[in-house]
C-alpha cells in the first residue's frame, strides 16, 4: 500500500498535465480573453472589491493555462503565507515570530527544491557515491513561475516579520501573488508596490493608456523582430550544433546571442508593464541598459534588476553584516554565495551554477580592485576609459553566455568544451566577409539591436513622450501600423520566452 507521501507525489506530478494553449502575450487567444476581463474591471473599476475578485480569476485561469492543477499549488501557499503574516504580526513572543518566519521560508523553499532540484541533487550525489553509474531519474513536473511567486511570499513574510504591516484581505494578499502580468517571468515585485495599488480604483489616465501602448508595442518588436529573428535565423542554429560550424560563426552566435536574450526578456518586461499599466498598476522597471555596463558590478545594476535586489536584500546585505568582523574578506564571501545561489535559481544544472560563480569572481575581484581601477582610471581619457571598459564587459559577458546556454539545453562539460574550443582557437576573421554574405539579414538586425540599445537614453525618453502627447486615434493606428509590420516577420509559431523556464 502506497504511503501518503507517495501518494501525494502522484498527485502532484499526474494532476499537473498542461491544458492545451497557454495564453502568450503574442497570442490573439490571450487579447480576446484579456478584453472581455478588462471590459468587465472598467465596468468595476471603482468597486475595488469586485476589480480585484476578476483580477484574480483571470490571473488563476491564466497560470493555470501554463501549468495545469499546480494552480491549486499558488493557492495553498499563498493563504498559507497570508495567514502565517497575520500570526507573525500578532504574536508577541519573539521565539513564535520566529517559528513562523522559518516555517514560511521552509515551506517556500522546500517546495521549489523538491519541484525544481530534486533530479539535481541526486544525480549530483549519486555521480560522486557511484561513479560510472546513471543516477535515477524523478518524474517531477516543474510549474512554471513558482521560482518568482515563491519570492513575493518569502519576501513578503521577511518583510512583516521586520516590522511591516501585513495585508489583512486574503483576496488582495492571492492577487498580488497571482498578479498575471509577471507571475511567469517577473519583474518580482515587493508588498509595497502590489498591495497599495489595489486598494485604489481603477484610473486609466490618457499618459498611462499611451504609456501602456507604447510599452507594448515597444516589447512585441523586441520579441518578434531582433529576439526570434536573431535565434531562429543564426543562434539557435549555432548553439544547438557547435561543432558543425565554424570558430568565426561560434564567436558572433555568443555575441548575438546576448542581445537575443535581452530582447527576448526585456520584451517581455515591457509587455507586462503595458498591460499592468491599462490595468492602473505600475511595476518597477527590471532593465536599464544593460551592455552600457563597464564591469560586472554595473551589469546587475541594471540587468534583472527586481531579482538582483531581491538576493542584494535577502541575502548578500544579511551575510555581509554577520559577517562584517571578518571585513573585506567577509564581504567576498557574501558576493560570492550570493552570486551562486543567483545561478542556481535560475536552474538546476552546473552551467547556470558556474554561470554565477563566474560573476561573482570578477565582483569580488572588482570589490579588491577598487583602488587600482581608479588610479587607472584617473590616467586614462574618460571616453576611453568607458569605451574599453563596456566592451571588455560585454565580451566576459559573451564567454560567460556559453555556460547560461548550455544549462538552457541541459548540454555537459563536453558540449561547453566544444564551443570554446572553437571560438578560441578557430576563429579566422579573414572569413568575416563570407559570414556577411551568408548571414546579412541576421547582420543587419544584429547591428540594429546594437544601434538601438545605445541609442542616447534621452532621444528614447523623447520618442515615448511624443507618442504619449499625440491623440489617442493617432496612437491607435500607429500602433496598429507597427503591430501589422512586426507581424510580417513573425515566425509561423509563436516562440515562448526564454525566462519562462526559470
């Protein structure tokens, strides 16, 4: 007879099979589904109550449509980590506040390793304590976004535990975690951004509605246009194959291959935050320019950056101050653990592991360094200085890519091998000529990516602000004449977004 744990094992992983079509951002299902609930919170959109009960039937129908009965999942640690707020912020044994605290986190926690690590680590243990043998394998369905509604709660329950007031409505406290626009791919939003917002009514301003549509717009061209042209055309033709191409065609793939995925997940971030927008909420921004970086540091600065300062407060800011006796060295320390765990979060393969060791290497080293950077600096020209600065950032950034792609493949140490093998010892720029010839469509978008993504921040503020002035009839048909022309070169099949898998 099978135990309850067995048996909820089955439950959990034959529940959960995916119920066809998943509501995409791209997709014409998503719109008429998404019009007909938006038309229904205009309607309500006073009525705060009502507002936020469609809020969340959609948003549940809409996880649900990615990850099946696993929205039973969201639901039960949601209402249990609201309930465990209340208990946190009424208790006044210090010990209790504690225990729930743990509880919360261990729940959390334990259910996004179980889901999301448990083959990791036993093909982990069983490759050291049997070498040579194949570890078992756990059908275990991964659901999709748990990695970021699992933060909301955790950070929601550190942060009452730290003092906050909980959120009293079990209906708002579900809507925040549920929120549709980025429970799949972020930006990880905090309390105080969410909860706030839906105490208020619906009001759409006409900036806001511009805003919304230009955000939009603005995400679908980087997902169609530069994202899936570059990786259906050219990167994932490369990546999937490395020893069937050239050094030369290897090293520009690493190349493109970073700005296909900064299309494809600031795209999306862009989408969500033009629909959040129509819906009257503001999200923080999760992207700022990131290949202006010049060095590691200032990369997550402005990469992911709701998920940087998500380990920044939780993790890297607690370690340092316990560890602030041990001084600069507790400090390394700190970076270094945190940019691991950053790896791992994003999946369970040594790839995304050494992926962030890697960036957490050169942070310390940059963190030691500091001093002679600047004695550096102060002798160099500025332009050059910062010129030579972003693109030796961007080509670590391109070597370190090769370790963030093979884990999205789930390739080994060999595959990884191969690809450096090649764009170390292989390339021949004499053959850059040929590389234009036969890719030059993929050159073209490749150098329009680049163009676009340096372009001056204030010409970009300034287009969005001329399109936010127009009327909103002019809006509407560029809009529809944009939307008509990115729709040329979309694939047959619409392409899910990279950082639905994290």
């Amino acid at each position: 007879m099978e135990t309850f744990w067995e048996q909820l094992q089955g439950a959990l992983i034959h529940n959960s099979q995916l119920p066809g079509t998943q509501l995409l951002f791209t997709g014409s299902l998503f719109w008429l589904l998404f019009t007909a609930v938006y038309a229904l919170m205009v309607l309500t959109g006073r009525w705060t109550t009502a507002r936020t009960g469609l809020m969340v039937a959609f948003s549940l129908f809409f996880y649900y449509k990615f990850s099946g009965w696993f929205v039973e999942l969201l639901v039960g640690t949601a209402l249990m980590d609201w309930a465990i707020g209340l208990a946190i912020h009424k208790e006044r044994d210090d010990h209790l506040k504690t225990f729930w605290k743990v509880l919360s986190v261990t729940v959390n926690l334990g259910l996004l390793a179980y889901f999301k690590y448990t083959n990791f680590f036993v093909q982990s243990w069983w490759s050291v304590a049997n070498p040579g043998e194949s570890a078992p394998l756990y059908d275990i369905l991964l659901p999709i976004g748990i990695s970021y509604y699992s933060f909301k709660s955790i950070s929601y329950i550190l942060d009452v535990h730290g003092g906050d007031e909980p959120e009293r409505n079990p209906l708002r406290y579900l809507a925040y975690v549920s929120f549709f626009p980025n429970i799949l791919a972020g930006p990880i939003s905090r309390k105080d951004e969410i909860l706030p917002q839906l105490r208020k009514p619906l009001v759409l301003t006409r900036e806001q509605a511009g805003l919304a549509v230009f955000f939009f717009v603005k995400g679908l061209f980087k997902k169609i246009v530069i994202a899936d042209y570059l990786g259906q055309n050219f990167v994932n033709r490369i990546f999937d194959n490395p020893s069937l191409y050239s050094g030369l065609e290897n090293l520009m793939a690493t190349y493109a291959y970073g700005f296909q995925l900064y299309a494809d997940f600031s795209g999306y971030i862009d989408m969500a935050l033009g629909i959040a927008l129509l819906m009257g909420f503001q999200l923080r921004p999760n992207f700022n320019e990131p290949f202006k970086a010049g060095n590691i540091s200032d990369f997550w600065r402005r990469w992911h950056m709701t998920l940087s300062q998500w380990f920044n407060d939780y993790v890297f800011v607690p370690l340092s101050f316990a560890w602030r006796r041990w001084g600069r060295m507790g400090t390394l320390v700190a970076v270094l653990i945190t940019f691991s765990l950053s790896g791992l979060w994003h999946g369970p393969h040594w790839g995304y592991i050494l992926w962030g060791v890697s960036h957490g290497v050169v942070i310390a080293w940059e963190v030691a360094s500091a001093g002679l950077r600047k004695r550096i600096r102060s002798k160099v020209p500025g332009v050059l200085y910062r010129t030579l600065s972003i693109l030796l950032t961007y080509q670590y950034l391109a070597i370190t890519y090769i370790l963030f792609q093979a884990a999205v493949l789930g390739k080994d140490f060999a595959y990884m091998e191969v690809m450096y093998g090649k764009m170390f010892t292989e390339v021949d720029w004499s053959l850059m000529g040929q590389w234009l010839n036969a890719y030059q469509w993929v050159a073209v978008v490749l150098l329009l990516a680049v163009v676009l993504h340096f372009w001056p921040q204030r010409h970009k503020k300034a287009l969005q602000t001329a399109f936010v002035r127009l009327p909103w009839y002019v809006q509407g048909l560029l809009a529809a004449a944009a939307v008509v022309l990115i729709w040329q070169v979309k694939s047959a099949a619409l392409v899910p977004f990279v950082y639905l898998q994290f």
